[in-house]
C-alpha cells in the first residue's frame, strides 16, 4: 500500500478530482485529497485565478506542509497542475517523499526555492502535447528536464494529444477519457512498482 496526496488544481476540489483520487487509489492505496479552498470550486481556470489571488500564499504553503507533516510515515506526491506547485516543493525537500507524480504541470528544478531533485527519486509527469499551459509556457522543458536529472530508472515524461488543460478531471469539459484512462494507468503502474 502506498500513502498519496494529491493537490487539486486551481478550480478547486472538484468531484473529478475525487474520482481521480478514488482511481488511483483502487483497492491498494490511500489518496488523501486535501481542499485548499474551504470547498469552494470554480467555473473556470480565470474564477480560481482570482479566488487564489485573495489567499494569503503563506498560509496555503503551512497548510500544505500540515498535511504532508501527519503522514506517518513515506508518501508519494502528486498535484494536478496549480496543485504541482505543492507536490514539486514538496517531493524536493520532504525527507518521508517517497515519489512524485505531477500532471498537466512541470516546474523548473532549482526555481522557486524548490532545490535539486533529490536522487533516486522517482518521478512521472503527464500533460498534453499543445496543452497552452504545459507544452507552450515550458512546462514541457521543465518536465523533460527534470526527467533527464532523476534518471531513465527514476524518471518519465508523458505527453497526450492534444490541447486540453485538466483533462484529467471528469467534472470538466476539458476532461479527456482516454488520454485521462491512459495517464491513471501509468500512474498506478507507478504506484505499483514502489
């Protein structure tokens, strides 16, 4: 059994994003889904834009860490897209972070105090391949290149095609099944292999 927390993307903790927990979990696995936003949710990437900008970014990074800190033992670290931001920090500096999977997101190693990539460290980053976010804003480079630092045995980058944002969350128009089936797999194959 592997211990997970996934961090919702920007519109908040949506019922996809329960059922993406629920997903990777199966019958194997704890995925605890912590909400960063009191149990708002959002229409659109713009609306949890804005609502983000009201938060104190301090008090979100202490929430986080809270969570992460009543783990009682090792825990994989997962984020879809904003929620990245949280999983990266986090798999880079947690001492218990046993492996990291972040989708539709990818940060530069070494920016935004994240430090290195810890050795050893397995790692899987999904996203579509003209996603606007993740293939044009360079996440994708980030991604390819945080693979090559953890190694061919540590590391994997995925790309899907297409242009979707949080095709991973079903609650959503831009929810895609297939590519979404296919990017639960492999995480789970992940999961399986720690």
């Amino acid at each position: 059994m592997v211990d997970v927390v996934l961090f919702h993307h920007v519109q908040g903790l949506t019922s996809g994003v329960r059922a993406l927990a629920a997903e990777l979990a199966g019958s194997e696995h704890t995925v605890t889904t912590p909400d960063l936003y009191a149990g708002r949710t959002f229409d659109s990437i713009e609306e949890g834009f804005a609502h983000l900008g009201t938060l104190d970014p301090a008090a979100v990074e202490r929430q986080v860490d809270d969570v992460v800190a009543a783990r009682p033992g090792p825990v994989v670290l997962a984020g879809i897209s904003w929620g990245v931001t949280h999983a990266q920090r986090l798999a880079q500096t947690h001492p218990q972070a046993r492996a990291a999977l972040l989708l539709e997101a990818c940060f530069p190693v070494g920016e935004d105090g994240f430090g290195p990539w810890p050795e050893g460290l397995p790692v899987q980053v999904h996203g579509m391949d003209r996603d606007p976010f993740f293939a044009a804003e360079g996440d994708l480079d980030a991604a390819r290149e945080l693979v090559a630092l953890a190694g061919p045995q540590h590391g994997e980058v995925f790309t899907y095609p297409g242009d979707r944002h949080l095709f991973v969350d079903s609650s959503l128009p831009s929810y895609d099944p297939a590519a979404a089936a296919l990017a639960v797999g492999r995480a789970r194959g992940l999961l399986a292999r720690l």
